[in-house]
C-alpha cells in the first residue's frame, strides 16, 4: 500500500470538514450545530427508525444529499483495508479461560504471526497480563517469550494458570513485571533488539503503542494494535512521521475520543440503548444550562445503567444530587422538560450520528501516520484488519519486518 497516497487523499477529504468533528457537539451546542450542512440535517431528520440505524451503520438510504453520499462514498473507499484471513484454531485445552473475545483475537494473531516468524527466536509482549498470548506463542512457534506488564497480580495467576497446564517439554516463557516507558530502561530495552527478536502489543493503551515502536527499532519483526487513541498527547503523539508533519490533520482532544467510536453493527436492543442514553444526557444538558448557565458545561457522568431504564426525572436527579444542584422541580416538571425538549435533543442525536461517520478515517490516518513512521525506520510495513469489527472494534493491525 502507498501509505503517503492514502494519507494525502483522506487529508483532502477529512481537513475541510475539521470544524465538525473537531469539537465536541454538546459542549458547544447550539452553535455547534452549524458545522452541519442543513441539506445532511434535513435529510437526517427525515429518517425514521430504521433510517437511523442504517445511518449509524454508516449506510444512506432515500435520496441523501449528493454532497453527504460523495463524502461517505470516498470515506468508505478510503478506508478499505485488506483482511488477515487466517486463523489458527485453539484447542479446547488451549481455550480454557480465555473469552471468546480472547480465543478470536489469539487465533488471528497467531496465524499472522506464524508464516512471518521464519527468523525469530525471541519474543516480548507488552501488557501481556497473564501472559496467554506468551504461552500459545512459546508453545508454537518455539520462541523465548518474555511477557511483560506492571500488574503483579495478573501475572501471578498466569504463573500458576502456567503451571497447572504445563506440557511435559516445559515453556520458555518468562514474566517481567515492568512498565514499558520512553527512555533508557536496560533491564528490558535489549529484549527489543536484535533480526532474531519480535516485538508484540495488542491493544497497547494510547501513547504506548508508540513507545513500543520507538523501543522496537532494531527488532527483526513488530506486531501492533493500539487503543485508546484518547489518551494520546498533541501534539507530542500525533503526527510522528515525516510525511505525516508534512500533510497534519488539526486532530483535538475531541477528535482523538472520536476515533475509539466504531461499532458498525448493534442489535436493535443496543441501538434503542444508546438513543436512551444520549436523550437522557442530551435533556440533562439543556436542563443544566438552563437552570445552572454560570455552572458552564455540567458533566453529568456515567450513571448507573438501571437509571436509563426509568423516567428521565429519576435520571436527572440522581445528576443533580451527584453534582450538588438543585433545579427546584418536582418529577412531574422534570419529566416535563424532558418532552419539550425532544425535538431539540433529536436533533442532537442525528448531528452525533453524522459525526460519527468520521470516526474510522480519523484512526486510519493516524495508523498511516504510525506506519510511515515504520517505513522511514528501514521496516516493511503492512496494515491490516485482524478482528472482527463486532467482537474487537479496534482491528487495524501493523506488522513491521526488517525480511520479506
């Protein structure tokens, strides 16, 4: 794939619409709103139910705006990228204790892993927990495998989950308690270097993941899948390429939380869910500003989930005590409120829908960003998708080899 093209085509298409899904919709709501072409939000507004969920599916149907359909279209095209289709299937043996999460994101890994480890001898995993992916690897492929992670106690019980299904040729696995950090750390950094080393992070948590690749320069082989793009730190971690300093997008805190967004499919019960959910914050939001405009914006929190099962009054008082307020209101008022401002919180919620169209090219361009990063470090580089969507919606995976 030519990482820079692909960069540069989806600058193109994402840079002049950075006011919308640069900011955050309801902090700067009404005003917000206008970053919104009327044509999409009309056509938003005449979709019914199942026009929603195709819309949040990331589907058009109707007749949508032209504009609104091109952008989508080359989004879509944009941000195809070829599937690992491999899987290496775990035994029963091997598969007990694990998710089904796990089992599927292991097996896939292990099949990537198995035609591209010709000349690896020696493997490190950060954030290996229990160290599973440690133990199948070693088991697998052979390796020396050093798994590494700051919580003590999980790798204690993979030490005893170790020792209780160990093969009678014994593991080479071993577990170091550490955190991975930028800078000097010789108890681990040579565990990283060397054509005969393989360096491992599945779902590395934020600025992790660049760590990682940064440690892992002279290994033979890198296998990386970030997450929590969120916690990412501008402009430190974003770009880190050369190309990617030449053609930056202006990514916010608001637009890095956008790219951890991205289950394309729910259920009807988890998309009648997540409408619950965004009216009762949405009206508490209307609500707060109304009664409470010195307060600025009130972050309601998470609640708890029985909460978004009842009426919105028992919602918003619950906010309200929470955040030491009081609204002067009765239920019934409450209640109230939240009907008479349905249309508005709507509206709100089909703006969100649209935002979220955004939310796969924003972390498609900063795994390009991260892959040019590889390129220009002497690695060849793929970037693929590894999970599936509904089961591990962080999927995108980067494989760096110093050999074909």
């Amino acid at each position: 794939m030519d990482f820079q093209a692909r960069l540069e085509a989806l600058t193109h298409q994402l840079l002049p619409w950075s006011p919308l899904w640069s900011c955050s919709i309801l902090q700067g709501w009404p005003e917000s709103g206008a970053a919104y072409p009327e044509e999409w939000r009309a056509y938003a507004r005449s979709l019914d139910e199942a026009g929603e969920r195709q819309l949040d599916q990331g589907a058009l149907v109707d007749v949508p705006p032209a504009s609104l359909r091109a952008l989508l279209g080359a989004l879509e095209e944009l941000t195809a990228l070829p599937w690992h289709e491999g899987v290496h299937p775990l035994s029963v043996t091997e598969r007990q204790g694990l998710s089904d999460k796990k089992t599927h994101e292991l097996e896939r890994v292990l099949s990537l892993l198995g035609p591209r480890t010709r000349f690896i001898r020696q493997a490190a995993d950060i954030g290996g927990g229990m160290g599973h992916l440690a133990r199948l690897c070693a088991r697998t492929f052979g390796w020396t495998f050093h798994s590494i992670d700051r919580d003590a106690a999980l790798q204690d019980k993979g030490r005893r989950w170790l020792a209780r299904t160990r093969p009678s040729g014994g593991d080479t696995l071993c577990f170091i308690q550490a955190s991975v950090e930028d800078g000097l750390q010789p108890r681990i950094d040579p565990l990283f270097s060397g054509q005969d080393r393989a360096s491992i992070g599945l779902h590395t948590c934020g600025p992790l993941a660049l760590t990682q690749l940064r440690k892992s320069q002279g290994a033979g082989l890198v296998l990386n899948i970030g997450c929590c793009y969120d916690k990412l730190e501008l402009p430190r971690d974003y770009p880190v390429s050369r190309v990617g300093s030449a053609h930056p997008l202006p990514f916010t805190p608001k637009a890095l939380a956008l790219t951890t967004r991205g289950r394309p499919w729910k259920s009807d019960a988890e998309f009648a869910r997540m409408k619950r959910v965004y009216a009762w914050r949405f009206a508490f939001h209307l609500l707060s500003k109304r009664h409470f405009p010195e307060q600025g914006f009130v972050r309601a929190g998470d609640a708890p989930r029985g909460l978004y099962d009842g009426p919105f009054a028992a919602y918003a008082l619950d906010r309200l005590e929470r955040l030491g307020l009081d609204a002067g209101m009765t239920d019934a008022q409450l209640d109230a409120f939240e009907m008479s401002v349905r249309a508005e919180t709507r509206e709100l919620l089909l703006c969100h829908l649209l935002r979220d169209r955004f939310a796969r090219a924003l972390e498609v361009v900063l795994l390009l960003d991260r892959a040019m990063l590889l390129e220009e470090l002497g690695f060849q580089v793929e970037l693929l998708q590894l999970f599936a969507p509904r089961l591990s919606p962080r999927n995108l995976a980067l494989i760096a080899s110093r050999s074909a």
